[in-house]
C-alpha cells in the first residue's frame, strides 16, 4: 500500500485526484447515467481539446508566464491550413502546416517576450487579438468545409481505436512525451529552474530566452493539434473556435497544482485538472444544470481549490 | 531617553546566537557596539526594534519595562534602525520617502505645503542640502543616509541605530556624518554606532562594547581602552587561527583580463592577471566597481571592450552559459537574489550549472545528481537532511555552501567568488575558506572580491584595490596591512 501512494504521491498531489473522485462520486448519484461507457467515451473526447492547450499551458506557467492566444492559435492554424486543403493541398501535409504554423505564432510571442523583454500577459493578449482577426480576416468570417471530409483528418477527431476514441490516444500520447520532456531531460530542468529564480537559472548557465521562445512554441503546437481534433470533428474550421479556450486551459493547470508564479508544478496534475473542468463540464450538463449556472459553479470550484493549495502550502511552509 | 537591554538571549531554532546580553545607553551619548559579522550585534539590534522578540530578558526604557512588536512602533518611540542596506523606495521623490507611511494630510489630502516646510526645517538643522523632488535612487548612498537620518529626525527622534554607516561612503561624506552625530548628541540624542572601524570609534564613542559568538565581552568608557586591547576582544583569538593557513605554491599565469571598459561607466581600463593556485582578492569600498568588473568577466553584462584569456587564448564570453563552458565559476555577492532558488531541493540547485553532466542518452539521470550532490554535501560540510531538503530551510552558512556546491560541481577552473562569506557565520567561514585553499591546492585559480578586510588579509596571496572604477593598486598578501588597502581605497593612490 506504502508504495502505491508513494507512486501516487510522485505521481501527483493526493487532494486533486481526490477531489475528481469526489466529483465523480457526486455527479453519478445524482444521476447515474454518468457514468455509462457511452457517457465517459463522451466526456474523453470533450476532455482532449483542453488537455492538449493545457499541457502546453503547463510549461507556460511554471515558468512564470501565462498564455492568453491559445484559442486564437487554435482558430488561425486550423484555419489556414483548411483553405490549404480547400486549395488542393493534400490532407497529410495540410495537416502538417497546420502544427507548424500554430508552433511559428507561439514561437512569434516566444520572440517578444524574451527578446523584448515584455510581459507574457500583454504581448499573449495581443497577439489574441491580431490572430483572431486574422483568422476572420482570412475566412470573412465564414467556416471552411471545402475538402474537410477526407478520411485522414476525420480520423484524427472522430476515429477510434481499440474502442478508445482517437483523439483521447494522441492525447496520452502528448503527454507521455511532454512528460517526459518536463521531467526528464535537461530542458525540464531548465525551464522549472527559469520559473523559480530567473536571475539565478541565468547565471546558471540556463539560455533563458532559447527557453521562453521554446515554451510558447509548444505551448502554439499543443493549440494548433487541439485545433486539428475540433476540426475534423466539426469537418469544417470555424472562425469562432477556440474562443475562451485560453480560461480552461489554464483552469486546469492551477486546479493540477501548478504555481502561478512559476517553478512549482506537474504535466501529471495538469491532466487531472482537465479531467475535473470535463467532468464538471459534462456532469452539470447531465444533471441539467443551465449553461449559465454552469460558468459560476466553475469558477467557484477553481476558486476552492486554489484556496485549498494555498492554506496547504502555508502550512507546510510552518512546519 | 535611557535604554537598558537585560539578560537578553536569543535562539533561532537550536542555534543560540545571543546569550544574557545587557547593555545600557544614555541620551546624548554614543556608545560604540563592536564585534564580528556573527557577533550578534544586528540581532541584538533587531530585538531592540522589535522586528523579532527575544527568546528571554527585557528591555526598560527610562526605567519601565517595554517591548515593541515592530519596528515601527519603536521609530513611533524615538528609537530609529539605519540599517546597511537602507530600505527606500527608489522611485519614490526625497519627499515621499521622508513621509512615507505618515504623510500629512489635510481634509483627507496630502498636504505638501506642510510636508515641504518640514522637510526643509529638518535639512537646515542637520545642514543638509539635498533637492526634495529628485528620485531616491539617483541619489549618492551618502545622500540616502542623510535622508534616513532626516526621516527619524521628524519623528521625534531619541535613540539611534546606525549600522556600518560609513561603509559605502566617500571621505567627504564620512565628515559630514561625523558632524551631523556631534549634533544630534548635542541634541541630547543616543546613537548605537556599530562598526569595525577603529578610527570612527575613537573619534566619535564615549563608551564601546565589544561583543564575540553572541556575548557581551566588555564594555568600556572609549578613553580607558586602546586599538589592541579591542581587536584582541573582538577576534578572542590570534587572528592566524581563524584564516588557516595556506602553504600551496603559486604557478604560471592561467586567466587574464585586459583592457575591460564597461559600457555603463562603471569600471575603466580594467586589467589583471590571476595563476594557478593564486587566491586573488579585489578589495574597495563598496560601489568602487569590483562587482561590476566580475559581472562583465562572466557575461552577465556586456562590457564595451576588452579581452579575456584562458591558458593564453582569447575567449568570447558573452552569456554566463559561455563561461561556464570554459570553466568559469562565478559566486555572486547576493545569494538569494541570484545564487539560489529557494523553493528548490539542494539537488536542484547544486545541479543546475552543471546539468549536462548528468544527461544520459538524452534524459537527466536523477540517481546519478543525488549521489554526486550527496558527495558535494559530505565535502562541503553542509548541515542539511539530505539531497532533497529544500534550501529556504537552511541557515545562511549553509545555504552560501549550497552555491559553493553549485560551482565547485562544474569543476572549475577560474573561481570567482563575490562576498564569498557575506552573512555566514564562524564556523561557516572557516569551512569556506579550507575549500578555497583546496581548491587553490589543486590549482585552481580564485578570485576573490570581499569588503571585509581582515578577510582579504587572512587569505589572499595577492590583493587588487580598486577606487572609483579603477584599479588604485596592486598589493602582495605578505606585505598587506589595513592602512595600505584602505589609503588606495579611499584616496585611489
């Protein structure tokens, strides 16, 4: 038992899962169809486009910066490369721009915040406003269908695979890799060390705006293949996706336990954390909350669980 | 007003730092309060103040017993702390600083007209002329100092702490603060001067209290006591004792820097040498330019030109992650804006200059760090729990030694070492210094920039003065005495 909740305890904070299995444990009483197999292959699927941006978010964060052009990354990528598709482009490589155009905007804020040295919030909520004009600039404000439903890209949102939907894999598999970026290669290390004490992980030795570009370069793709999954699911880019994305993502990494002053956190808490905004998400729904309750029990829960960190951080801070 | 300290004793955690101290100071007299960095005098200070309560004794004033929660009861009270590092706000205006916190108002606004009246009335006394709408921050330390001095002035000012005030000042600036205390003394005003200086002490105190590891050794009318019998309290010990002894020869030249010019005028045509084996010292007052040169050697800010060699070849520093590359290690003055992350495990800071070292097939070998540091720990003599404790939770000491792990653990081969044993205690000390002559017997070159003199004397084959930006002069270890460092320091000849 000792070393199962060792593991666990490693693996993420004990409160957060807790607090999901609570959740879950209210949400079925008060209606069981909760938790049939359709349901939660259906709460999955709605987790994947948070889970993605949020991972990325995850890097963002601990390293003290914040991200606020996620969604827009989201709608200008897909949105460019479906009128690649529209134009004849051939689905594979379309798909492939749309991730290398969605890490070159995420690189473009890198550029600003660490070689001009200006606030991650101001120059993200920026380029929030600029790509989503763009994206309706570019699409006059109609979605693309033109090509959108070759069998390629439906797969990515709407395939499955040994009865798991698609999207949900490609998420366990981003944050297989994304986890093992954070935690166990020297990049990792640098960009904790980079949230903790900038001037001292400089000093260090650590190429702090290499890493800044880095961060929101990931944090870009991770947006643009969330972009690709609500794609094909839809069969047609949108101008409006994406909107508000940027709140559940980073939701999720403060509910998964990560500082938002930087250096503390895990990938591992981030990814309960988007279980908790979809369970919350998909359980309001099912015990027929309205949508307009639902934002405030939302912000409420986040409100509770940073509460919650925080008296537990002064306290293990006393001891 | 009459302060008297009784019995006071102070622990943090099992480290006793004060034990039964008393100590009585009357208005219109300055008693001198002597003693080495860890003597216990800034905490004495601090229990004073109320900035922390002692953990026995009290303290009476004008014969009644009190204590303050806050420092800013006790400045209510008339008793003022100048600390070293003075706590303005460089934004703010002289004026916003001389009322920060008591602005006076009228009908709920700030009053000026006021506010400018009683700055002024404050400056004439002192004979102060310094503009009252300039910034804090371009101003001169001299300048701040008058300015906190001023400050307590307008609040009813009975007793005050001055602590090391002339450290940073020029010589001109030193007299006029010499006269301001002859003034307030004639005031009837206390003043607790702390100081290593011996001159200042026998110019200015009428009695002196010599305190060592946390006691009270003596206190003496200034004119029944002289320079020897002071230091002799003071260290407790012959001062060879406390610098061992190092008996490693000096090789060939291995580091060089010519011609360093800075590109924000702090430092010009900065030019030296260190060998292998050679414990360098750049002495100077603070602000003279030493920690700017060593910031430019290691690419923390570019200099305009110069040239720095390795073993004879140029090379091009231009980030610290350059330097590292070569071997070079650099210690800097403040260890908690700069040496450490504080919320991080020793583990992770000690690794992090060295990381590289530890990757294995492109992952970070976790096991592979925690044995190394679990090596660094042992020869360090880090006081901790183990690899993973968090470094906030260490003592000052042994944090220092944390930094000092992170650079001997990229297996240096120029050192530089900024206020190497700044805030550490003792034993701490002795400990850091055993390293530095390991590693200088292992050939090592190190660099060290300190202020406190007994320490560049204790331990340096070689000692470089620099006033005003420039190198003043060089000095042999063997033929250093305090009045030949200070004379360059303070004359630059």
């Amino acid at each position: 038992m000792k070393t199962v909740s060792n593991f666990l305890n490693r693996f993420t904070s004990l409160t957060t899962l807790a607090a999901l299995a609570v959740l879950m444990v209210l949400i079925t009483v008060m209606n069981p169809s909760f938790l049939t197999t359709n349901n939660l292959l259906n709460l999955l699927l709605q987790v994947t486009a948070n889970g993605f941006i949020a991972f990325g978010m995850t890097f963002v964060i601990l390293t003290g910066g914040i991200d606020l052009s996620v969604g827009a990354i989201l709608a200008l990528s897909s949105a460019l490369s479906a009128g690649m598709i529209g134009a004849g482009m051939p689905l594979p490589l379309a798909v492939l721009m749309c991730v290398v155009i969605g890490a070159g905007l995420g690189a473009i804020n890198g550029f600003f915040i660490a070689y001009g040295k200006m606030a991650p919030f101001i120059v993200t909520l920026a380029t929030q406003m600029i790509f989503r004009g763009l994206t309706l600039v570019f699409t006059n404000g109609n979605p693309i269908t033109k090509g959108m439903d070759g069998f390629f890209l439906a797969y990515i949102g709407q395939g499955y695979l040994f009865g798991i939907p698609f999207p949900f894999i490609l998420m366990i598999i981003a944050f297989v890799a994304l986890y093992v970026l954070l935690h166990k290669t020297a990049f990792g290390k640098s960009v904790y060390a980079l949230g903790g004490n900038e001037k001292a992980a400089y000093i260090a030795g650590v190429q702090s705006n290499r890493v800044k570009v880095a961060i929101y370069t990931i944090s870009g793709l991770m947006s643009a293949i969330a972009g690709l999954v609500i794609t094909s699911r839809l069969s047609s880019a949108t101008p409006q996706a994406g909107n508000g994305y940027e709140m559940f993502a980073i939701a999720a990494v403060v509910l998964g336990g990560t500082s938002l002053m930087g250096g503390k956190g895990r990938m591992s808490g981030t990814i309960i954390g988007a279980l908790i905004i979809g369970v919350l998400n998909n359980g309001l729904n099912i015990i027929g909350v309205s949508t307009f309750w639902q934002q405030v029990v939302e912000g409420a829960v986040i409100i509770v669980a940073v509460l919650v960190d925080v008296i537990r951080n002064k306290r293990s801070l006393q001891s | 007003m009459k302060i008297e300290l009784k019995n006071i004793s102070k622990a943090f955690g099992v480290n006793q730092v004060l034990k039964d101290i008393s100590l009585t100071v009357n208005s219109g007299e300055v008693h001198a309060l002597m003693g080495e960095n860890g003597a216990g005098k800034s905490t004495l200070m601090n229990i004073l103040t109320g900035l922390f309560p002692a953990s026995g004794g009290k303290i009476f004033i004008d014969g009644e017993e009190r204590t303050f929660q806050n420092p800013r009861e006790a400045e209510l009270f008339g008793i003022s702390f100048i600390h070293q590092e003075m706590n303005s706000w460089p934004e703010l205006t002289v004026m916003e600083n001389l009322f920060l916190g008591r602005e006076i108002k009228k009908n709920g606004l700030l009053n000026n007209k006021e506010m400018r009246k009683q700055s002024r009335a404050a400056f004439n006394e002192l004979g102060v002329n310094i503009p009252l709408n300039v910034e804090i921050g371009t101003l001169s330390v001299g300048q701040q100092q008058m300015i906190e001095i001023a400050k307590s002035f307008l609040s009813n000012l009975q007793i005050l702490i001055m602590d090391e005030p002339t450290s940073a000042l020029t010589e001109r600036e030193t007299s006029k603060l010499f006269e301001v205390i002859q003034h307030l003394k004639k005031r009837g005003v206390g003043i607790i001067y702390i100081s290593h200086r011996m001159e200042e002490i026998f110019k200015l105190s009428d009695v002196v209290t010599v305190m060592r590891d946390g006691k009270v050794i003596d206190t003496k009318p200034t004119k029944d006591t002289n320079v020897n019998e002071l230091v002799k309290k003071m260290v407790g010990r012959e001062i060879t004792d406390y610098y061992p002894h190092k008996n490693t020869p000096v090789g060939d030249v291995t580091f060089e820097v010519s011609h360093l010019e800075s590109a924000t005028n702090k430092f010009h045509d900065i030019s030296f040498s260190v060998k292998s084996g050679e414990i360098l010292a750049f002495s100077g007052l603070m602000g003279s330019g030493r920690t700017e040169v060593m910031r430019a050697v290691f690419g923390i800010d570019k200099p305009k030109s110069g040239v720095i060699k390795l073993h004879g070849k140029p090379i091009r520093i231009r980030k610290p992650l350059d330097a590292i590359r070569h071997g070079i290690g650099f210690l800097t003055e403040n260890r908690k804006d700069e040496g450490l992350i504080l919320d991080f495990s020793i583990r992770e800071n000690v690794t992090l200059p060295s990381t590289r070292n530890f990757v294995k097939n492109l992952f970070f070998n976790t096991k592979m760090a925690m044995l190394f540091v679990r090596d660094l720990i042992q020869r360090l003599t880090i006081r901790s729990t183990g690899t993973e404790q968090i470094v906030g939770n260490l003592s000052g000491g042994n944090q220092q030694k944390v930094v000092l792990a992170k650079w001997v653990g990229i297996s240096p081969k120029v050192l530089i070492l900024d206020e190497p044993t700044r805030g550490v205690d003792v034993g701490s000390k002795r400990e850091i210094y055993e390293l530095m002559n390991e590693l200088a017997g292992k050939g090592v070159p190190i660099i060290m920039v300190s202020s406190d003199l007994p320490e560049v004397l204790g331990v340096s084959d070689r000692i470089i003065v620099m006033h005003e930006g420039r190198i003043a002069g060089e000095i042999l270890g063997k033929d250093a005495n305090q009045e030949k460092i200070m004379q360059l320091a303070t004359l630059g000849e």
